[in-house]
C-alpha cells in the first residue's frame, strides 16, 4: 500500500511509521522537518506545512496514495482542508488525535 502520514516524526507517529514499513508498504511522511528522524527503513519525506491545502492537493495529484493518515489534526478546519485535498484521490482517511484536540488550552 502506498500510505502517507501527515506528521511521521512524532511520539505516536514514529512507531506507526515503522511497522507500516517493517510490513513492506511505501511510506511518504508530510511534516515541518524540524524534528530529527527515528525513522528506520526507506521512508520518502516532504517538508511543508501541513494546513497548506495547495500541498496536500499536489500530492494527491501527485501520488495515488492509498490511504492517509493524519497525526497532526487538531482543528475542524485542519479536517476540512484534508478533506478537500484528498477527496475522490485516495481509498481511506485516517484521524488519529490526542486529548489535545479536545482542551483548549492543553494543560498536560
């Protein structure tokens, strides 16, 4: 499967990463690029932003991914201009979120 995370480099993201590249399928991460890669294994990288809707439009273009999944959605209109980048060009969206996405303001 041709998978892309938004984010990839995180606590959480990191060892989803990992195994989907341990199983064998082709693993694109999307994140600022500002934190060291714990990456193991081929794991291709673009550093943007991840709100840039224009980006994530010219990757589903760019790319037939078949699925994406989204560490870094806090917001409704994060979830909406994923929705609009991706719709009708990949299989399946995945939201995975923290209790971070829940209180504002975060207080642990």
């Amino acid at each position: 499967m041709k998978l892309l995370f938004l984010g990839g480099t995180g606590n959480i993201s990191t060892v989803g990463v990992d195994l989907a590249v341990e199983r064998g399928h082709d693993v694109t991460i999307l994140n600022r690029g500002q934190s060291p890669s714990r990456l193991r294994g081929p794991v291709r990288a673009v550093v943007g932003e991840r709100d840039d809707g224009g980006l994530l439009r010219r990757l589903a273009e760019a790319t037939r991914f078949d699925a994406v999944v989204d560490f870094l959605c806090y917001r409704p209109e994060q979830a909406e201009t994923a929705i609009e980048a991706f719709a009708g060009r990949i299989s399946q969206y995945v939201f995975i979120s923290t209790a971070a996405a829940y209180e504002k303001p975060v207080v642990n």
